[in-house]
C-alpha cells in the first residue's frame, strides 16, 4: 500500500507535469470510480497531501481527493501506450495521466470546498505531548496507535516498523505504557525516517512504482520490515515477525523493549 512516503513522492512529481496545466480530455475507464465533475477545458492549480489523501484544486472550485489505498498508481504516459488495470485516464497536452489498480480499492472523490483536517501529518513537527495525551490510557499497540490516521496520518505498515525500531520500542507495548522521553524520541525517529523515505522516492517492496514507473529506494535502508530471520542491525539479533491487528509486524526483541 502507498503511504506518505510514496504519496508525496507521486505529488512532487505531479506538480512538475500537471499543475498550470489545461485538460484535454478525462475518461473514467472503470465504472466503480463513480462519476467525475466536468473537467475538460479546466486547468489543475495545485497538487497537495495530506497522510495518505492526494489533492487536486481545479480551477471554477472543485477539488478531486484520491486514495491510492492498496495497489493504485498512477503512470505519466508520452505515448499511446495503456498500462494493465487502467481505471482512470486524464490527457493534457505533453501527455495522458493513467490511474492504474489491480485491486480496484482505489478511489477518487469530487469536493467543492477546501480540504483540511485536524489531524497532524507525519511530516509536520509532530507534538509528542500531544500524541502522549491522545494515547493516555489506550491499551492498543502502540504501532496501531501509529497507524490510526485519527492520530497521525500518513503512517502505514512499513513505516511503522522501521519507526518502532529506530526508537527501540516494542510494537505490542500499549501506546499509554510510553513514557515522554519515548514519545520525545519516536517523534524524532518518525521525522527522520519518512524524511529519508521521501527523498529515496519510497519503498518498492512489491509493486511500487512513481510516476515515471520508477523504483523506489528506500527499500535498500530498511532495518526490519521484511527480514525476518535476518539479523539486526543494531545488535545482530534476529529479527523477528508477530502479527498485530491482522498486520505483519517485524521487530528486534532484544532493542526493542
């Protein structure tokens, strides 16, 4: 699944080929989608992110919000080639946008006002008093409580691992069980980790590519998520794998308490 690192890796590199741009033609490929607003004629104004959710503001006022969630990318094609698994296809005149999901659980949805949201991003500067008191008193892993976009958005399965890791903290401790000085450190371990990320483009664990179809890199400095049996990085252990809430979980069970 796409997460922040990825998305923002998709928004960077849309905002180079697309934003300032007129579109010629929108085609919705698979009826699932659901129906588009007008957009022929209309120029894209602006590509931002907010957690996982891309946002288009369109000129006359409309805003289009994807959710890529398991398998949807999106390919920037110069040629009269379709990518497998088209659902989406959006012309412009240096070359056609495909929106392409094996899955089909991606979505695409039309809003007239602003998005925005309370909710932090996990590349702001997050609060750790703030993320102390939300989970005060829960006794959910604290990597759900990572993962809950209610409390930061944008942090998905991979990251969370590598974050946990980095901060030396059990993925199956309760999220009220962390003192300030952990919350004080996975912050920082966050900020540092999804930086690095974006900058490799993303993860191309599996089917991962960027708009160019493009690796990412960020795979080549994960420290536990996906070695099971490998050893650690910190301290040669071996890197062990549980499952929280229906999740592969990897950890080190000797820097991780």
């Amino acid at each position: 699944m796409p997460e922040l690192p990825e998305v923002e890796t998709l928004c960077r590199q849309l905002r180079e080929v697309i934003v300032g741009r007129r579109i010629l033609s929108s085609r919705v490929i698979d009826p699932k989608l659901g129906l588009l607003p007008p957009l022929v004629g209309k120029t894209v104004q602006s590509v931002v992110r907010h957690g996982k959710q891309m946002i288009w503001t369109i000129s006359g006022g409309t805003c289009l919000v994807f959710q890529l969630r398991m398998t949807g990318r999106f390919f920037w094609m110069e040629n009269d080639a379709m990518p497998p698994h088209a659902r989406l296809e959006i012309s412009f005149r240096a070359g056609r946008l495909i929106l392409s999901d094996p899955r089909r659980f991606a979505t695409v949805k039309p809003w007239s006002p602003p998005v925005s949201s309370p909710v932090p991003d996990g590349l702001e500067k997050l609060d750790p008093k703030r993320l102390a008191e939300a989970a005060r008193r829960r006794r959910l892993p604290v990597k759900s409580f990572l993962m809950d976009q209610k409390a930061v958005t944008g942090i998905g399965n991979i990251y969370a691992s590598e974050i946990l890791h980095g901060a030396g903290i059990d993925p199956s401790r309760p999220a009220g069980s962390l003192t300030p000085a952990e919350w004080k450190k996975m912050v920082a371990m966050a900020a540092r980790i999804l930086r690095k990320a974006v900058e490799c483009r993303g993860s191309s664990i599996s089917d991962w590519r960027d708009l160019f179809a493009g690796q990412g890199e960020y795979q080549l400095h994960l420290r536990v998520y996906g070695r099971k049996g490998e050893p650690c990085a910190k301290c040669r252990s071996k890197v062990r794998r549980i499952v929280i809430a229906g999740r592969s979980t990897f950890f080190c069970p000797k820097c991780q308490k």
